[in-house]
C-alpha cells in the first residue's frame, strides 16, 4: 500500500506542475489581452461560415497559425503573414490552429485571395485554378440549373469547368463558408509604428502558390479553407509545411 500511495501521489503531483505549467500561467497570461482595433467580430454569416469549415474537416489540412521568420522562415517566403499573436485569436472559439499542412495556413487567405469569385469556384474545383491541387472538390454546397433563378449567386468559372448546359449556382453554406474564409486577415500591425509583413496577393505576388496561366484575376492561391474530411484526410501523404 504504501508503493501505491507514493505513486498516487508522485501522479497527482507532476499532473498539477503539468497543470500549472501548460494551462494555468498561459491563460493568466493571455486573460487580459484587448483585442486589436482592426479586428472585428466575426458576423452571423461569418460564423455560419465558421462552422461548416470545421464541419467539412478543413482544420485537418489547414493551420491558422504563422510561424516567427526565426522558427520557421518559410512561413514569410510563402507570403502567409506576419507571425500570429494571441489577441488574433479574441474571437475564435475554439481555436482553430490546426497541426497539419498539407494545404497552406490560411489565417490571411482573406487578404491573400479577397476575390469571393475565385474562393466560390476554387471550392466547386480546385483544380480548376491549381493544377496539383489535391484538395477536394465541394460540389455539395452548389446546385445545377439550367438557367440561373432571380437571387441565385452564379459562380464564375473557367471554360470547360462547368456541366454543359448548366449554371452552377453557390448555397448558402457555400456563400457562408466563403464570408469566413474573406474574414481571416490578421495583415495589421501588433505593434504602434511597426508595418506589418505582407501576405501575398495583398502586396505582391506568392511565389510558392503562382500558377502560369490561370486567369483568375488575383494571385492564385495552392488550397482555400475547405480542406479534405477527417475520413479523406487519411489519405493523403503529410508533411509539415507541403504544398496541396
């Protein structure tokens, strides 16, 4: 009895410093952070649009968390923005971090793509616009019709890509989920005077996600929001910080 008490309470003791350590002194850190003035709390679309990008499984593939140049340099060279800071986060709960990368972070995908055009076609085919894409087509959230109905939003595609003979007309979840992907812009400052790093399509060209000969009039972009299913995510082959 008396080794099982020893180790009942050498457990109880490392779960509490654990405790402590990882729980405790971060929110007592945080708990007070006033969140930006140019951040905004996220609209009734915006968070409909929230929960079908969690629906969809799009955390499974996607981070929204830029990396400091210092730890991670690749993060800035693929134009993904400056590093994230608590205060980005105010609104979101949860949190929706991500740990995998096989499409790109997307905490500044509103800045990088803010072409409501491309997001729509980009989930309706993604390899419409990125070849390589190994993203997943989402031609649930859309509906065909022959002729486009008063109030229907049509989704502007390339040639060939839609059903001939059809309109492909966005639902409202697919409108929704884009309103969020156009909110994720964190391109401010975090600090009084300091400009903050560009993400890319907002001022400049992305190198890692340029594709020759898609007109799309922004710069294209390897993956939006809408990542593979947890059930299709298994599927494909990660690495931490690959293209999709």
């Amino acid at each position: 009895m008396e080794n099982e008490a020893k180790l009942a309470a050498g457990a109880a003791v490392s779960l509490g410093i654990a405790t402590a350590a990882l729980v405790v002194l971060p929110y007592l850190q945080v708990r007070d952070i006033a969140p930006p003035a140019q951040l905004k709390p996220y609209t009734e679309a915006q968070q409909r649009g929230r929960q079908i990008y969690i629906a969809n499984g799009c955390v499974y593939c996607h981070s929204q968390q830029p990396r400091d140049r210092g730890f991670a340099p690749a993060d800035a060279e693929r134009g993904w923005g400056r590093p994230s800071v608590p205060a980005d986060y105010t609104y979101d709960s949860p949190h929706l971090l991500g740990t995998m990368r096989t499409g790109p972070d997307l905490l500044n995908i509103g800045a990088r793509q803010p072409s409501a055009d491309w997001q729509l076609g980009h989930l309706y085919q993604p390899r419409a616009y990125v070849p390589e894409s190994n993203m997943p087509a989402y031609p649930f959230l859309f509906r065909l019709r022959p002729t486009a109905l008063d109030g229907d939003r049509v989704v502007v595609l390339p040639p060939g890509i839609a059903p001939r003979g059809q309109v492909v007309v966005a639902t409202r979840e697919a409108l929704d989920l884009v309103e969020y992907l156009l909110s994720l812009d964190r391109t401010y400052p975090i600090l009084p005077g300091l400009d903050p790093e560009p993400a890319a399509g907002s001022a400049g060209p992305d190198a890692s996600t340029a594709v020759p000969g898609v007109a799309t009039g922004v710069a294209p972009e390897v993956e939006t929001g809408a990542a593979r299913t947890a059930g299709a995510s298994a599927q494909a082959a990660r690495v931490p910080t690959g293209r999709s």
